[in-house]
C-alpha cells in the first residue's frame, strides 16, 4: 500500500461510526498519523525482535568522503542523512554496502566504540560504521578504501518521505501488513475527534479535504 490508501482505511474507519458523511477531514491529518503510528510499531517491535522485517527497510545511498581532519575517522557521508530509527540493539540499520567492499564486511558500532575498534590484528579487515548526529561515520585500515565515493544502506528511517528517491504517492509505504493493523487499531483506540483536531492545528489550509 501507498501511504494514502493507508490514510483512506482510516477514513473509512471514521465513516464506519465516528464522523458523517457531511464532514470533512484534511487527509493530511490522517497522513500525519499514520507516520507517527508507523514509528510506535516500529519502536515497539525493536524492543523484541533483533530482525528488521524487510517491508520496513528502504534502501538508499549516500555520497561520502575523507574526513578533513585528523581524527580516527577516516570518512563520513558529506551531508546529514534522514533520521535512522534506533531500536533495541542501537540504530536499525539492517545493511550497508558497497562495490569497493566486496571483501570486507561492515560493522555498525556506537560513535563512542568506534575510536577503539579495528584497533587488533584479528579485526583489523572489518569497516566499522557509526551512527551520529544523522551522519555516518566510517573507519578502517585500508587505506584502498579512501578511494570511496558513495555507500548503499538500507535502514530503518523516520521519516519515509525524507529517503532520496522515495516518491510518496508511487512507492509502496515501508511498513509490513502487521504494522498496518497496528496502526488501525491504534486509531480506533484513540478519541478520534479530539485527536483530529488537536492535528488540524498543525495545518492552516483546507487544501488537502477529503470526504
């Protein structure tokens, strides 16, 4: 499902007994809910699976380069990225490659063990990423390794629609079937007309109604 056909089982969940046919609800305000509802099930899911389903990751790539400053850091990516979801085992990063790195594989370690690893001679091959303040922060020992322009990911983000490349209105919403119930049986447990109005102040146009 696209995000909006998710927005409009919400919709019909209002007109099954909570709003008439005669009002009218911005879906914008439904949008909103299903993305806050989409992290809850994902936060909530972390705290007891290690495993990221596929349908929640998005896959994406980002430019990186040297560090241009003497640090144990060797290369971040040159922008900040769209906020990575952190669950249970740290950012909800499921993948990270690259065509430079067929040999090695990458370990994703916090900001603060990352000025220690790879420091061995039995863990020296590893490329040791960390997740901080929306960059990626990269270190290893091959120095072959500079020459890296770009990195593919595939995470857990945010906010969907910041992902480059994610068209919001084509793409398949990153959320499982599961999720989508979650998120349904959220908004009938929740007082509806309260919480669409609260919404409505985030909004100053009607320009996205829908009935």
């Amino acid at each position: 499902m696209i995000r909006d056909e998710i927005s409009y089982e919400l919709l019909l969940i209002l007109r099954a007994g909570y709003i008439s046919d005669d009002e009218r609800v911005d879906i914008r305000l439904l949008n909103s809910l299903v993305k806050q509802y989409r992290e809850d099930y994902i936060k909530d899911k972390a705290k007891t699976s290690g495993r990221i389903p596929e349908p929640l990751r998005q896959h994406t790539s980002f430019d990186i380069s040297l560090v241009d400053h003497t640090t144990y850091e060797r290369m971040e990516t040159t922008s900040t990225i769209p906020k990575i979801v952190t669950g249970r085992f740290g950012p909800m990063i499921e993948e990270i490659y690259s065509p430079y790195t067929d040999e090695y594989p990458f370990t994703v370690v916090n900001r603060t063990a990352l000025r220690y690893s790879g420091n061995g001679a039995l863990n020296s091959d590893i490329i040791y990423v960390a997740y901080d303040n929306d960059k990626l922060y990269f270190k290893f020992k091959d120095l072959a390794y500079n020459n890296m322009d770009s990195i593919s990911v595939a995470a857990v983000f945010s906010e969907p629609e910041d992902v480059p490349n994610f068209d919001v209105d084509t793409d398949e919403y990153p959320i499982d079937m599961e999720g989508i119930n979650y998120i349904k049986d959220r908004f009938i447990q929740s007082d509806v007309r309260l919480l669409l109005l609260d919404k409505s102040d985030e909004f100053n146009d009607a320009s996205g109604n829908i009935e």
